[in-house]
C-alpha cells in the first residue's frame, strides 16, 4: 500500500513544479487555483485513507494472530489434560515444548480436531518433534497433508515411530525399485509397510516377475502393496483362475482389485456371468479381439451394481444365485469324494 500512498502525494505537492514546465498562462488555462487546491485536498484525504487503512489491517492481523495463538494454547491444554487422565507422567513434559510441536503440525495443515485426536498419548507427545519431521518427509514423497491425517487414523502407530526408521524404511523401498510417487502411493494405501520387514520383499518382486512384467509389478505393488507380504499361494490361485478359467491378461489384472478378493468372490462373480450370458471363454491369441467385460466391472462393484449391469437384476436376485452355487459346489465336492473312494476300493 505504502508506494500507492507515496505516488498520490508526490503528485499533489509537485503539481506548481508542472504549472511552471508548462508555462502558468498555458496550464492556468486548463485549471483554475481553485481546481488545483481540490485536487491537492482530495489527494491529502486518498492518502490518509490508505494509510488509516493500512493501519486497520496491520491491527487486525495482529487480532487475527492472536486469535491463533490462543487456539493453539488452548488445544495444547487440552491434549495434555486428556493425556494425563490417561498417564499421570504427561505432566512431567516440557509444556512449552509440547506447545511449539502442536503449533507446527497446526501451521502443516493438521486441523485442530486430528491433533485432539492424534497427540492424547504420552508416547506421541514425547515423540512430537520427530512427527513433524515424519510429515515434511512423508510431503517430500507425494504424500498429500489431507492423507497424511488419514494415515494417522488409519494407522497410529506412525506416530510412535522415530523419523530415522521411517526414512530408513522409505530408503529400503527406493532400493526395491519404487520410485517417490509409487512409494507416496504405497504408503498411502499400505502405511502399515513402515513396520514390516522390506527386507524380504525383493524375493517377492523376483516372484511376481515370473507372472507380470517388471512395469507391471511395480504398477500392481502401488495399488496393492499388501502383496509383498502375503503369501505366494493366495497370489498364485487368483492368478491362475482369472488367467486360465476367464482368459484375463496380466495387464488387466493390474487395473482390478483381483487379489484383495476371496476366491468364492471371484467364483460366484464369474459364474453369475457365465450363465446370464455376459462372458465366454476365450484363448490367449494375439489378435483375438475380447469382448468380455473388463475385470474390475466384474470384481470391483457392489452386489447391487453388479447384479443390475448384468442382466438388470436384483441384489437379492444374485444372493440367491450365490446361495445356489454354493450348494452346487458341495454336490460336486460330495459327488468326486465317492468316485475317490470308489477308486480306491
């Protein structure tokens, strides 16, 4: 605001200094003493107003960050009150401290209702230097600050840890061949990887080469990073029945939620659009042109969504087909264990 103010009265005083470049007789020709003197009247006044209203919001900010200040005191009283109904030893904590940690997650974009939330334990109080680190960190990697609140109420323990074991930990995933925005993307979706062991995971990643493409893998890992820790098997017999029995390729499914599912989820889902016509079994031809419906819309989507895409049906509709397939299954399983035992005899 300060040049605006200094160019309005620089101009009002230097106005004779004009009249005199000019020649008096030519400019008095255009403005009379009088035109002059309300000039330099109404630029005195523009002047003070911008300086009265630089000063009301200088007044105002300092309202404003006092409002602030005493939010911030207010909540660190809180949680600590909370904390200690919970452990008496909170009181022996530096309470200033305590104050300047909850004033910097405030000021990283943590609202005031998750830090209530988050910081009402000892052990995160004591460790509140290190979470601020953890959170730029956690930034540097892609991870939004709205998700980085999720992670904490989705997984608390992040809170305990030290800044050193979950860099150590983001350096172990960088070493697996995750780039920052897959690691952001891991974490996110997985926060509880920062506790396992990575270690083991680059015979997982070898694994899942034999299956998928090294691009895939890492794609796959991203969304569902869960697999470094599962078992192969469970990985293994949703491969195998998406790829043989449904003729699904790899590419495809990276792009579901294929292995978060139960096999009796991928079963009845195929069977229901088997028999209501929407799916035929096709060979893995290059060339072959697929028809079928991706996988994700199979997998993916509610009972109600699912059941009304194929076929317009009801919800009830296709629990009662799951009901009838499942008693069709243990016919069937009934039926092979008398032919074994008729082998056998």
């Amino acid at each position: 605001m300060w040049p605006i103010v200094k160019r309005t009265l620089f101009q009002a005083a230097y106005l004779p200094s004009i009249c005199v470049c000019h020649g008096e007789r030519h400019f008095s020709a255009l403005l009379s003493k009088r035109t002059l003197e309300q000039l330099r009247c109404r630029s005195n006044a523009l002047g003070q107003s911008l300086v009265l209203q630089m000063h009301s919001h200088v007044e105002s900010s300092k309202i404003e960050e006092e409002g602030k200040t005493n939010r911030i005191a207010t909540l660190t009283d809180t949680i600590i009150t909370k904390a200690a109904s919970k452990d008496i030893m909170v009181k022996s904590l530096s309470k200033s401290q305590i104050y300047m940690a909850i004033k910097e997650l405030h000021l990283f974009g943590i609202p005031e209702e998750s830090l209530l939330s988050f910081c009402a334990h000892i052990n995160v109080l004591k460790n509140l230097p290190d979470v601020k680190k953890i959170f730029d960190l956690l930034n540097s990697f892609g991870v939004a600050k709205s998700e980085i609140s999720s992670m904490c109420v989705n997984f608390p323990r992040l809170l305990e840890m030290s800044h050193s074991h979950v860099a150590r930990q983001l350096e172990c995933l960088q070493s697996l061949g995750f780039k920052a925005d897959g690691i952001g993307e891991i974490l996110k979706n997985q926060p509880q990887a920062l506790e396992k062991d990575l270690g083991t995971c680059f015979v997982r990643i070898d694994e899942l080469k034999q299956l998928f493409k090294k691009d895939d893998v890492y794609t796959l890992l991203e969304k569902s990073p869960q697999l470094m820790f599962f078992d192969f098997e469970h990985i293994q017999d949703r491969f195998n029945y998406v790829y043989r029995e449904m003729s699904i390729t790899q590419r495809q499914m990276t792009y579901s939620k294929l292995f978060d599912h139960p096999m009796d989820h991928i079963h009845a889902r195929h069977m229901f659009v088997v028999r209501s016509g929407f799916f035929q079994k096709i060979k893995h031809k290059k060339g072959q042109i697929n028809n079928n419906p991706r996988l994700d819309s199979l997998l993916d989507t509610s009972d109600v969504a699912f059941a009304k895409k194929f076929g317009g049906m009801t919800e009830l509709d296709y629990q009662t087909f799951k009901k009838l397939l499942l008693r069709e299954n243990f016919i069937l399983k009934e039926l092979e264990n008398d032919l074994d035992e008729d082998v056998e005899d």
